[in-house]
C-alpha cells in the first residue's frame, strides 16, 4: 500500500483550538473558517520561506507543506520542490522516497516509476525497497519476481522507510516562521508549539508504505514452502529492528506465525505486546503535548534531531520515565 491520507484539516484545526478562544465570536462557523484561512495561509508562507533554499531536505519539507495545498503556483507546487530537491546536490534514497507520491493515482501511474527504479539504486539494501517493489509485482501479477523482491528484503542490511527523515524536514521547516496570531489564538499558552507538532506529525502520517500486508500474506501462504518460509523468517528478524512500529510489528508476527518453536511463538507475541504498550503511550504523550509548550517542544526536537520514527518513539518515553514494558495485567484489547 502507498501510504495513508493526509490528515483533514479539520484535526490540524484542533491543535490551534482551545478553551480561550471560545470566547465572543460572530459565530462558530466564521470563527472556524477565520482560523482555517489563516492556518492555510501559515502553511503557504512556510512553503515560500523555505521554497528558495536550494538544500535537498529544506525542499523535501517545503514540498511536504505544499502537497496538501490548492491552486499553489507552479514554481511553489508539490511536484516542482520535490523534483528540485531531487536535482540538488546531496540528494538521497528519502528524497525519492518522497517522490514515490508525485503521481496520478486515478491515472494508474502510481508509485512514481522513475523514482522507484532510483531507489532501488541508491538503496539496494534497505528492504523497505524491495518490499516496495514487491506490492508493485504482486499488483501486476509477476509473482515470480515478487518472490525475487522477498529473497532480496529478507538479505538486506537494514529497513527504512524514511519517516524520520520526512520528520526531520517537516520539523525543521515549521519552525521557521511561529504561527501567527490568528492561528494560535491571542490567550494561548503554546506558542504555536501545538500547531507546529500537528502539522508535522499529521502531514508525515501521508507518506508512502511498502506493501506490508502483501508481504504478510505472500510469506503466510507459502508457509509451506520451505526456501520462501526461511526467507520470510530472516526478513522478519530484520523487520524486528526496523525503522518504524509498523515495520516491528509486521517483523513480530512474521516470527509468531511462522516460527517453529514455541518458545520463540511466545516471546514474539510477549513483543509485540510491548510494542502497541509503547504506541499507545507515545500516542498519550503526544495528547499531553497539545496543552503543554514544553512536552509539544521537545518533541519537535527529537524530530528535528533525526534518526527513527521508532527510536523518537523510545526517546520520548524514556526523556518522560514513561515504561516500554507493557504491564503484567495489561492487554490490547483493553487498550482505550
């Protein structure tokens, strides 16, 4: 699958929202539309502030703000950053990552062919790559070359999917221009610190994914099959220690279906258990930082500073003596 849906704007409007800005309006409709306006204004300035750089990752997050914009000119367009940063110097596999989504989906011609062939050059051992590559052949029927795209993710050094890199450019690039007034609201304590994290970590949840569940159900129906059974068990352990939860969870489950030994069944499910701990209490801690400036900054710090969307997960928790060990009474299906 290529990615999730660009948050509406209607949850980045819930950051700039609060108890104090509920005071005498007009009405709750213009005072909605007033807010959005101004937002959408925000992110334009943002793009054109950042627009002239000529550093890859600056436009990586300038096209990251103008993707979800309308009627932006041509030389402020998601398609012209994204292709500039591409062209400068410096430019690397996250940058054609990004361009996996410059294309017509209703035209059929997605993900971009052109960068997804340079990735598969510039990063022929990250098997978010292959795996990638895996839900295109599967979707066009070439299974046995989807069967080729496993035995290359499963030898990979590493699994990127870039997140923390469109993190970091979405990161670095809000916080050149502090939200106007209109949009933080005159009484607000934040500082524009909410409406900053919710737009980079709303925006970010839009990028592209490899075929993940392809690549569940290609490995789970062949379980039979001993050589592609190995490989899936070896791109699992990989996956483990992957970039994202995602990535980690679909690494877990690969080892609690497909291990032989139950021991390793067990440890897998014990794992994976400690993984939905850590998401849902990162995502508590995110909550948290919409009514708390300094939570709200330092978050936007640890995505500045780079690295995972994973390891910023763990960084949190541990700067906020948050465990990542899930409790002995606790259980997903009890999470609220």
């Amino acid at each position: 699958m290529l990615g999730r849906q660009l948050i509406p704007l209607a949850l980045l409007l819930a950051a700039a929202s609060g108890p104090a800005l509920a005071a005498k309006t007009p009405s709750p409709d213009a005072q909605q539309n007033a807010r959005r306006q101004a937002l959408l204004q925000y992110q334009k300035d943002l793009v054109s502030v950042a627009a002239p750089q000529a550093d890859p990752i600056p436009l990586m997050g300038a096209a990251l703000l103008a993707r979800p914009l309308k009627d932006q000119p041509d030389f402020n367009s998601y398609h012209t950053l994204i292709d500039r940063a591409a062209a400068a110097e410096g430019a690397g596999p996250e940058i054609s990552w990004v361009r996996l989504s410059d294309c017509d989906s209703k035209a059929g011609d997605c993900p971009n062919a052109d960068a997804a062939t340079k990735l598969v050059q510039q990063a022929p051992d990250n098997a978010a790559v292959w795996m990638l590559k895996l839900g295109q052949d599967i979707r066009d029927g070439k299974n046995d070359d989807a069967r080729q795209d496993i035995a290359k993710a499963a030898s990979a050094k590493v699994y990127d999917d870039y997140a923390g890199a469109t993190l970091k450019a979405l990161s670095t690039t809000v916080t050149t221009l502090p939200p106007p007034a209109n949009v933080v609201g005159p009484l607000s304590g934040m500082n524009g610190a909410d409406v900053q994290l919710t737009l980079v970590f709303g925006l970010a949840e839009g990028q592209p994914q490899p075929a993940l569940q392809a690549t569940s159900r290609l490995c789970e129906d062949n379980a039979d099959k001993a050589d592609i059974k190995a490989d899936c068990l070896k791109l699992g352990k990989l996956l483990e220690w992957g970039s994202s939860p995602l990535a980690r969870s679909l690494g877990l489950h690969l080892r609690e279906v497909l291990a032989d030994d139950d021991s390793q069944k067990e440890d897998a499910k014990r794992a994976r258990r400690n993984l939905v701990w850590q998401v849902q209490s990162f995502s508590e801690l995110s909550v948290r930082a919409k009514g708390d400036m300094a939570i709200a900054q330092h978050l936007l710090k640890l995505a500045r500073s780079g690295g995972t969307q994973m390891s910023l997960v763990l960084t949190a928790l541990h700067d906020y003596n948050m465990p990542v060990d899930a409790p002995s009474d606790w259980e997903p299906s009890k999470a609220g």
